[in-house]
C-alpha cells in the first residue's frame, strides 16, 4: 500500500502521454456570454473580392476525398447544402492572409444535441484529406450546450468565443474572417504562427486569436508540417442531423 501513491502518479502521467481520450481537452467553463444583434447579416462583396459562392455553382470548389473531381453538395434556390456522404469540399484556388465573408444556416428544424446538431466548419487552411487543417466551428450555438472551446465561433478544441453571438436555427449567420496565415522558416521550423480575428453576426468573437497549431480532436495541437497558400474547406461533420446551408462567400487576399 506504501507504493500507492507513486502507482498513481504513474497511472496519471502515462494517460496524459497516451493522449487516447478527446474529453481530456475538452473545456466547458465559464461560458461565453449570450450576444444578441439584430441587423442583417448580408453582405455585398468588395469589387475586389474573389467570389467563392454566389449562389449559382461550385465552380470555384472541389471534393476533398476526390481531389480534382467537383464538389458534389447540392446548389439550389441561391444556397449551398451540405451533402454528408459527398464529404468536405475545398476550394480550388490557394490563400494565404485573407478577409473572407461567409453566411450559414442551421435547418429551423434542427434535430440532435451538442456537438451532433447542426455540425459543420470553416477550415480557415486546409492542409489535406479529411479535416486536415485550422477549423472555426460552425454549428447550432443557440441554446445548445457543448464543451466552449467546441462551440460555434470556437477555434475548435484551443479558444472559445469571447461571446456567444449566435442567431435561432433558421436565420442566416455570418462569419467575418481575418485571417493571418503561419509562416514557416526554409528548414519548415515554425517561424509566426497563425492568427485570427472574427466576426459573428457582426460581434467580435475572436481578437487576433493565436492558434496552437491544425486542429486536432485528440491531444494538443502544434505546428507539424509546414505549408504555404492553402484552400478554403467545408466541412461534411458525421453526425446525423439535418445539413446546414451556406450563401454569398467571398475572399479578399491581403497579401
Ligand atoms: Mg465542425
């Protein structure tokens, strides 16, 4: 019995080494503050914008399973719906640092709870298959609670939104993005990483936000692999609840 509370320590340090469990980086207080605002979340494009999705097409998309094959999720009546079983897309054309605008809708009949209602995500650089990449989290934030730093407007598992601006299912959101891209010295050591600031509904919600490194779900997060310009991503989350849709995206390079 003498030897316990060494076998304990012992038991605690080889779990945190494993890294096997998601729950562990998960963080659920304190809770983000509700935010409401009411204006409109629509926006006309810079004249300089790229347009990325105007309603008519996925032109300027491509399926990630499939790489230079089309992006599959259905275009209809101006909005983009996800299709789960055609998993994420990406865009074609490469960005470094960026403003980028983007409208989402949950389904005014959203069914599920937590981190399965309404799950989707922007990858703010995608840097492969699957979810390879810097997730913001986009998913049902109303009245829908989840781990924070997993919620919507989260940089998903490092940092919650200063507050919870999210809208009702059924209205449209919107996200403003900056975007500053990590850079990457010549023998690919990290040499700045990645910062964010965004806008949800018009609220900041993150503010020059530093990320950790690509999302992961499991562990921490760091700088692996270095990259340069990377594409869009959207993500086709698993989970079984009606997809979510999306209008009017567009992107400014500012560098
Ligand atoms: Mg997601």
């Amino acid at each position: 019995m003498k030897y316990f509370p060494a076998l304990v320590a012992l038991c605690i340090s080889t779990a945190s080494m494993d890294q096997t469990d998601p729950k562990e980086t998960e963080v659920w207080d304190p809770k983000p503050p509700v935010v409401t605002k009411t204006t409109a979340t629509t926006s006309v494009p810079p004249s300089d914008a790229v347009i990325l999705f105007d309603g008519k097409n996925l032109n300027q998309w491509t399926s990630v399973n499939k790489p230079g094959t089309p992006a599959m999720w259905t275009v209809a009546g101006g909005v983009l719906t996800v299709k789960k079983d055609a998993g994420n897309i990406e865009t074609k054309q490469s960005f470094g640092d960026y403003q980028l605008h983007i409208e989402w809708k949950i389904p005014a009949k959203i069914t599920g709870e937590g981190q399965g209602r309404g799950n989707s995500g922007l990858f703010l650089a995608s840097i492969g298959r699957g979810d390879a990449g810097y997730e913001l989290q986009i998913m049902d934030g109303w009245e829908n609670p989840t781990y924070v730093n997993g919620q919507a407007g989260s940089i998903y598992k490092q940092t919650p939104p200063m507050v919870n601006a999210s809208k009702k299912p059924g209205e449209w959101q919107s996200y403003d993005v900056l975007w500053t891209a990590p850079k990457f010295n010549a023998d690919s050591t990290l040499k700045s990483p990645a910062y964010v600031t965004v806008f949800h509904n018009g609220v900041m919600i993150q503010n020059h936000t530093e990320l950790k490194g690509p999302t992961v779900y499991i562990g921490k997060a760091e700088y692996k692999q270095a990259h340069g310009a990377s594409p869009i991503k959207l993500q086709a989350h698993g989970d079984p609840s009606e997809p979510i849709s999306f209008r009017n995206i567009w992107i400014r390079e500012t560098k």
